[in-house]
C-alpha cells in the first residue's frame, strides 16, 4: 500500500460515482453515485493524511467529509420526498422544469 | 507495511471498486444498496489499515445505517419489491460513461505522475484522543460550524419535505386566528 495506490482506488471510486451521478434517473440512485464520489474523496484525504502529514489536523478535514455526506444524505431525501409528493414521481427527467 | 497487510489492503481495494461498479449494474435497486453498503465497509476497513480508527469505524457505521434508510426510501418511492424487480433506468449512459473515464484518467494520472514530498511528521501515539483533543482545541471552530450547519440541514430538510406549511394552516394572509388542521376547509396541501 503506498499513496499512489490508494489514490488510484479512490479515483476509481470517484469515477464510477460520477458515472452514477450523470447516467441514473431515479433521485436515490444519483444520491448513492454522490456517495461514492465522497467514498472516493474520503479515501483519497485518508492516503494523503497518513502518507504525507500524519497531524491530526487531516482527521478533522475527514469528520468535515463525513458531514458533508451526512447533509446530502439528508438534503437528498428531503428533495426526493418534496418530488414525490409534487410530481409524484422519483426520476430526475421529471423534474427539469419550474413550476408554482 | 507487511506483505499481509498489503494483500488485505488490495482485497479491501479491488472490493470497494467492484461493489461500486455493481451498484450501477444490479438489476435490483435493493442489491445496489447493498453492494454500496459493502463499497463503504471495504473503504472504511482501508481507512482502519490506516490507523484511522475512529474515522474508520464511523464511516462503517453511519454508511451501514444510512444504507438501511435508503433501502426504505426505495420501497416508499417505488412502490413495488426492490430487491424483485429488476430495473434499467439511465440516461446517457454512452456520455456518462465517457467522462467517469476521463476523470479517472486524470485523477489517476495525477496521482501517478506528481512527485509526492515526503512525510513530514510522525503520527501521535494514540490518533483518537489527538483527534479529540484537535476538535475540543485548536480546531474548535471546525465543529462550531459544522454544528449549526448540521442543525440547519435538519430545519430545512423538514421544511422540504412537510406537505403543510403556514400558508396552509393559517391561510394566505397568515391572519386565521386558528390553523387549519389537515383536510379542513382551507387547507391546501
């Protein structure tokens, strides 16, 4: 295990995350690509932490990470319930215009 | 790192990835978010190999159970058995799948070809009570703000998603000397 490896895996997972994020049309698929691009970011703060400059400082930039994914999580629900009840429905393509 | 650390690391590895690319080829949407589940499992055991042990623990945690409320959302939403009915539903996958290649070409290259400085530093002897000690000292600031951000995503995660606001319950003009409870005359949800 070195930094460069860990960086790769955690651009594969931010790569298929980004692939899930533009290619889904169900709200919570694109939620769970979201998730994996910060799955990606996590790992990749995590490498460079350890392996560059191990201060406890970077475990801190990790917590902010993980409440960054803890608010889209929640915002992601919300906004899936909100288009659920307006439009009934769940898919993105349904939800390209404004209205009200 | 021991060679036994080092194999573990590349399992957990090409784990995490191959449940990443499952989530999006799962003919179920129950299956995806189990296979996320494990993504998440496989990257927070990494980040153990890494001694982060608090971080890694909470993010085996939290993602378990954010998994199990998601799986709920799915049946609300869907309105049918997600781990039975299988589904397709994307768009642009030939586009989506062009650019998750480039970004993982640069990223990946990026990491490959920048000249990493050495380590500066050593790590604390025990990282969760350093990590503790940071966020009750020096980075007290960090959590005040994430605190209220928290608190905030919570006040407008509800607005969102009650189908009944004010206007509702006391009308347009906001003068009804009582609200309306839901169904009564006036209510518009």
């Amino acid at each position: 295990m070195t930094l460069d490896t860990v960086l790769v895996i955690a651009a594969a997972l931010f790569s298929v995350g980004v692939y899930g994020a533009l290619s889904q049309q169900v709200v919570v698929m694109v939620m769970m690509g979201l998730e994996l691009m910060l799955n990606g970011v996590i790992l990749a703060a995590a490498g460079l932490w350890w392996f560059l400059a191990p201060a406890p400082d970077g475990q801190v930039l990790l917590l902010v990470v993980i409440a960054a994914m803890t608010v889209e999580m929640a915002m992601g629900f919300a906004v899936a319930t909100l288009l659920n009840r307006s439009r009934k429905s769940d898919m993105t393509d349904m939800a390209t215009d404004l209205s009200g | 790192m021991s060679p036994v650390l080092d194999a573990v690391f590349w399992v957990l590895a090409v784990i995490s990835v191959a449940a990443g690319i499952a989530v999006f080829r799962v003919d179920s949407m129950a299956r995806a978010t189990y296979a996320l589940a494990v993504s998440f499992v496989a990257v927070g055991a990494i980040l153990l190999l890494l001694n982060l042990e608090y971080i890694g623990v909470i993010t085996i945690l939290m993602m378990v159970m954010e998994m199990a409320v998601m799986a709920i959302f799915m049946i609300m939403f869907m309105g049918m058995n997600p781990a039975l009915m299988p589904m397709s539903m994307v768009h642009n996958k030939v586009g989506s799948l062009v650019l998750a290649l480039g970004v993982f070409v640069v990223l990946a290259g990026g990491a490959l070809l920048v000249d990493w400085p050495a380590r500066r530093g050593e790590p604390a002897g025990d990282l969760t009570r350093s990590l503790g000690e940071a966020v009750m000292g020096s980075k007290m600031l960090v959590m005040l703000t994430v605190s209220p951000l928290l608190f905030a995503t919570l006040v407008a995660a509800l607005v969102l998603a009650t189908p009944r606001g004010r206007y509702d319950r006391f009308g347009d003009d906001l003068r009804a000397a009582t609200p309306r409870g839901p169904g009564e005359q006036g209510d518009q949800a």
